[in-house]
C-alpha cells in the first residue's frame, strides 16, 4: 500500500562503484521528482519528470542519470561514486502543478 | 523564485499552540503555500496547503495575511510527537514543477 516506495533503504558502497536507486508510485501521479538530502538537512531538487519527460536538472553532476521508463517509475543512477555524494536521497511524486508532494522515505547511500 | 524564510527552531512544551512562521516576500500570483512535517529518517510529509486567508484541517491551521508575503502555521496543543522539521514552500512561477525547500524549521516538543 506504500505510495512512493525506494529501494534500497541503504546503500554502502566504495568510491568509484556504480548504483542505482528505484523508484515507485502507485498514486497514479504525472510528475515524480529526485531530492537529495545532506547533512545538514537541506533537501535540494535534483531532477523532474513529467510524463516520463525531464524537467528539470538542477545542476547535477553528469554522473547521475535519471530514467523514467513510464509514469510510476523513477529510477536514479549514479557513476563513479564521490564521498560528496553521501546522502540521502528521495523520491516524490506530485498529481498537478502546485498540488502536495508525496515522499519516499528515502535511500541513505554512504560511500567509503 | 519565491524564497522563503523560517526561524531555524523553535521550543515548545505539551499542550501549547505553537506558530511557526514562513516569510516570502517574492511570492507570485499563481503561488500556493505548502507546509511539511519531516521526522527522522523519514520523508517530507504533507500537512496543509493554501492560497490566502485561512485553512484548516484536523492537524493545523494556516492563516496567510492579504498581501501573502508571509504565512503562518499553526498546531494547536502539540505532542512530543509532533517534535520534527516543518518547512515552508511556495510554488515556482514558472510552473517547472521545482519545488524549493527553505531550511525548515526544527520544532521540539517538551514535556
């Protein structure tokens, strides 16, 4: 029944390596977004899809490509993991334009 | 881009009626304001969102002044369990969907 659903919840990896992170809504909403969350708790945008369509790219590395195969999927992959990439990371879904934000709960990736 | 503003924490005790309030003084026309909750290790949960005026449901209230460059979110006889990081948004203007998080207010509840 979870509505916005990222696997994994963690990830540890080595500087270098290549992961990825899914995921998922079952609200049947047209736009899903990437958030990334540091340290220090700022939640930054990082991509948006609308109907399986970028949106936006907020500056991010070229190492991380998101890919939207259809409406309820947004995957995050990111190469050649940093240090500075540790984070945490979010999924949210919205309906329309201005309408409330549903958020995973996050994936927690600590690269060593 | 509206940009908001919000104390970085607050104190409250059990019972009391605690107002955390958002500045946005560049909000546009079309501009929704949205509030969120976030615990620990956990997502941005939705709480309430309006345009102007005053909205209410069964976990807050929101009361926006007539100019709308400042909001208020208002939780009335908190819990301990309402101890978490409340953020303030505005909608972007140009409708690309990028939602911008201030800081976030971090509200802890005591007994």
């Amino acid at each position: 029944d979870t509505a916005v659903s990222q696997t994994p919840k963690y990830l540890v990896t080595q500087m270098g390596n290549d992961k990825s992170i899914k995921c998922e809504q079952n609200l049947g909403h047209d736009t899903m977004y990437w958030y990334k969350q540091d340290s220090k708790k700022f939640l930054k945008i990082m991509f948006s899809y609308n109907n399986k369509e970028l949106i936006i790219n907020e500056t991010v590395p070229n190492r991380f490509s998101p890919k939207s195969p259809d409406k309820a999927h947004l995957n995050l992959h990111i190469n050649s993991l940093e240090l500075g990439d540790s984070a945490v990371y979010f999924c949210a879904s919205s309906h329309i334009f201005n309408s409330p934000l549903h958020f995973g709960n996050g994936t927690r990736l600590t690269v060593t | 881009l509206a940009k908001t503003t919000q104390p970085i924490s607050m104190d409250s005790y059990e019972g009391q009626e605690v107002n955390i309030t958002c500045s946005h003084n560049n909000i546009a026309t079309n501009d929704y304001i949205t509030w969120y909750q976030q615990f620990p290790s956990q997502g941005p949960r939705f709480i309430i969102q309006g345009y102007k005026t005053k909205v209410k449901n069964e976990v807050a209230s929101l009361f926006i002044p007539a100019d709308r460059k400042s909001s208020t979110l208002s939780l009335p006889r908190v819990s301990l369990s309402d101890t978490a990081v409340y953020y303030c948004l505005v909608g972007d203007v140009s409708g690309t969907y990028k939602y911008i998080f201030g800081t976030g207010t971090r509200l802890k509840v005591l007994a």
